[in-house]
C-alpha cells in the first residue's frame, strides 16, 4: 500500500476567466468553475490511483467540511482516511485566465491541536506494516505540531518503511537536520535554496545542492526544475530526466502528479529510473490541464510515447 499523508489539505476552487481586474465584480458560471478536494498529499494519491498499486490518503479534516471531502474524495475516487479535527479547513484558490500567467490565492490554514498529531500517529502504527512506501506531502500549518515531522520518521524507521518527503517550511528543515535516514524528498529549486541557503542558477549549482542535501542522511533527492524536467541524486550519481514540452494551461499540482506517478511506478517495478521518467511526463501532463493533478495514467503513457521513452 502506498500511504500518502497531507499535513494541510485544503478545499481548492479553479476559475476560468477571460479577464481579471481587481476591484471589479466578476460572475462566474458553473461550467468555469472547477471544485475538487486538494493538498499535496491528496493529489499525489489521486494520479497514483490511476495505477494498479493499492493507495489511500490519510489526512485532518474539519467537522464542517468532512462529509464534503468525505463525499468528493469519493467521487474523485482517491480511497482516504479521514481524522475529525475542529479547525475548519482552509480554501485555496487558483485563477485562471487566457493567455495570462496563473494567480493563486493560498491560505496558510489554522493550527492544529496536540490531540490531532497524536490521533495521526496512532493511526500510522496500524497503517505502516501493510504500507509499501510512505510520502508526506505539504507544509503543516503555521505554528503547530512542532517535531511530529520527526515522529513519524521513526516510525516509518521503526517499521523500515521507505519515507518520501514533499514538504518545506519549518518542520521539514527540522526533520533534515534531524538527520533521521529519509528515503527520498523532493525539493523545487526555490524550496532547495532554501534549505541550503544559497541562490540556485546553473546546472553546476543544482548539482552542488543535490550533493548537500544527499548529507542530511537522505537516499534520493528528486530535485523538480519545473518545466525542464527533474534529477534522480543518489550514491549511484546524478541524472537529469527531461519533460516534454506541452501547451501548458496550469502548473498547479504538477509536482504533486508528479509524486504520485513516481511513487506509483517504483511500487509496481522497483525501478527508479522508470519511476522518474514517469514522474516527470505526469507533471507536463497536468500542466496541460485546468484541475489540479486529475492526469490519467493513459494519458501519462502516451505522452511518454510522444517523448520515445516508454
């Protein structure tokens, strides 16, 4: 089973404009309305259920949207477990208009309680001997939870799971300098710089930064260069895996697509090298659609058949 974890889902709204001005009164019609449940980890399970491999997201919800994510992840056929928790969930939204670059409006989300981060990692413990890989995906919410990125490292550790981290921000520098083992994470170049605390602008650099981080006891560094494509850093070296260039409409959730992909295929195959490049094709894939992260795994295969590398 692969088991995806988001710290900070969100109920995410896409509208499809023609124009956009602030201060003015824009109406919508449903047909430019898009609503599906989002968050990192949400996502990435949702392209890797496209695959054979068994998956279900673990997430909180609040009381008052919980039977509406309950109900759409249903619809949008991402087997989850849900956790209750009173702080609502928070709402994000992307702005799409022709011709023009994406705005996205993302709220940082309400802290959580104690009891939340405890009630997740006793749901791990039952989870993680039938899980395959564990991924966390996303940032938690501000000024909360202080160390439970840890925890459920040494669990992941305990139950010598392999553990995938897409995340940044506090929790996830703490987890790195923690130097607990982590199979693979998943920077940005922004997210890389940060974490090393140096600027990122040439492809000796990005190689420099994979090195540092590959020294926080890390397996993988999959590094995402947005449209160009992504690396694989390991003991073995480091290779650049190119993405094919698409018309691209939204690039919001093509790192996530692209978790789920990678982390579907090396499950079914062991082999990273696949993995990646299945990644890679499900991040164009994505940024050639309006809804986040709603690839197909057909739609991932003929564009790896457009690109020579199936």
């Amino acid at each position: 089973m692969l088991l995806f974890i988001t710290p900070n889902p969100c109920v995410e709204r896409t509208y499809l404009l023609d124009d956009f001005d602030c201060g003015n009164v824009h109406r919508v019609p449903s047909a430019k309305v898009l609503l599906n449940a989002g968050g990192k980890g949400i996502n990435a399970a949702r392209v890797a259920s496209q695959f054979s491999a068994k998956v279900l997201s673990l997430c909180w919800i609040g009381e008052t949207q919980y039977d509406w994510f309950d109900r759409q992840l249903d619809k949008e056929k991402v087997p989850h477990e849900l956790i209750r928790v009173s702080p609502e969930t928070r709402t994000c939204i992307n702005i799409l208009r022709r011709g023009n670059p994406k705005t996205e409006i993302v709220e940082a989300g309400l802290p959580l309680p104690q009891s939340a981060g405890t009630q997740l990692l006793e749901r791990l413990k039952v989870l993680l001997p039938q899980a395959s890989l564990l991924a966390v995906c996303g940032s938690y919410p501000p000024a909360c939870l202080d160390n439970h990125l840890q925890e459920i490292a040494l669990l992941a550790q305990k139950y010598q799971v392999p553990f995938l981290v897409d995340g940044k921000g506090k929790s996830f520098k703490q987890l790195l300098e923690s130097k607990l083992p982590l199979w693979a994470i998943k920077p940005n170049i922004d997210e890389a710089e940060e974490l090393i605390g140096k600027s990122i602008q040439t492809i000796e650099e990005e190689h420099n930064a994979i090195k540092v981080l590959l020294r926080y006891n890390v397996q993988h560094v999959l590094l995402s260069c947005g449209k160009r494509g992504a690396y694989l850093g390991n003991a073995d070296g480091i290779t650049f895996f190119d993405s094919p260039k698409v018309p691209e409409i939204s690039a919001v959730g093509s790192g996530d697509s692209f978790v789920g992909a990678f982390c579907a295929q090396w499950a079914l195959t062991g082999d990273l090298q696949n993995a990646m490049r299945y990644g890679v094709a499900a991040g164009a894939v994505n940024a050639s659609q309006a809804k986040s992260a709603f690839c197909t795994k057909a739609e991932i295969n003929e564009q790896l058949t457009i690109s020579n590398c199936l």
